[in-house]
C-alpha cells in the first residue's frame, strides 16, 4: 500500500525541494537597489491611474457570477458527450458502436431539456437587464 504512494510523495519532495531552492539562490544572488522608478506600480506599460481601493459597479459582478454560472453549466456538457453513445443505445454497445435499430433519442433529449433550461436563465437575466452596462 505505501508503495504506491511512493511516487506522489517522490514528487512532493522533488516541488518543495525545488521551491525552496529557488528562493534560496534568489535571495542570495539579487543586490537590492531599490529606487523611487523601480517601486512604482507598473501594469501593461501603463503608469497607474487613481486609487487602487476605487469601488466596482455591483454589475461588475453581477456579470461575473452569471459568466461562472454559465461557463459551469457547459463543463457538464463534456461528460455527456462522452457517454452521449451509452445514453443513445437501449442496449450495451457492440465494439463501440450501437446495433441497428436500437438507437433511442434519449441521450440527445437529455441535452436538449438542459440546453432549453439554460436559455430561459439567459433570456430572463437578460430580460432583468443584468447583462446592460449602462
């Protein structure tokens, strides 16, 4: 049994070692120099602009929650299309493949009551407004 963790642990040791090892030789071969250039915000070329602690719209997140809710929900659509062969046969499949005259709509409905649920949540946020950024 501890023999087969033994690799996971092998590679554990080998990242932390690693880690650590880095971080050693950085610190003892960088010079500090700072300067007042060096320690200013630098962000894509582009000296910083006002304050960091600026407030965001609440539709800022609004649409940030709804983009994770709907990027989950498609991530669902990745097992079913490796089942959708087992799910469109009545029975088990033959060298992959399903026999004539066994093949069932179900796994296509499965996805086309869950592809349906999805765009009544698009068309009422967007009804709500929630996608404006006005």
């Amino acid at each position: 049994m501890a023999r087969a963790y033994f690799p996971v642990l092998m590679l554990l040791g080998f990242v932390v070692i690693n880690g650590l090892a880095i971080i050693a030789i950085s610190t003892l071969t960088v010079r500090a120099r700072p300067t007042p250039v060096k320690q200013q915000a630098y962000e894509s070329g582009v000296p910083a602009l006002g304050d960091a602690r600026e407030r965001f719209s609440v539709r800022f997140y609004l649409v940030a929650i709804l983009f994770i809710i709907f990027d989950i929900e498609t991530v669902f659509m990745i097992p079913w299309a490796v089942y959708y062969k087992q799910l469109s046969c009545l029975v088990p499949l033959v060298g992959d493949a399903c026999p004539v005259g066994n093949i069932s709509l179900f796994g296509l409905s499965e996805m086309i009551v869950f592809m349906i649920i999805l765009l009544v949540g698009f068309i009422y946020v967007w009804k709500k407004g929630a996608l404006q950024w006005d």
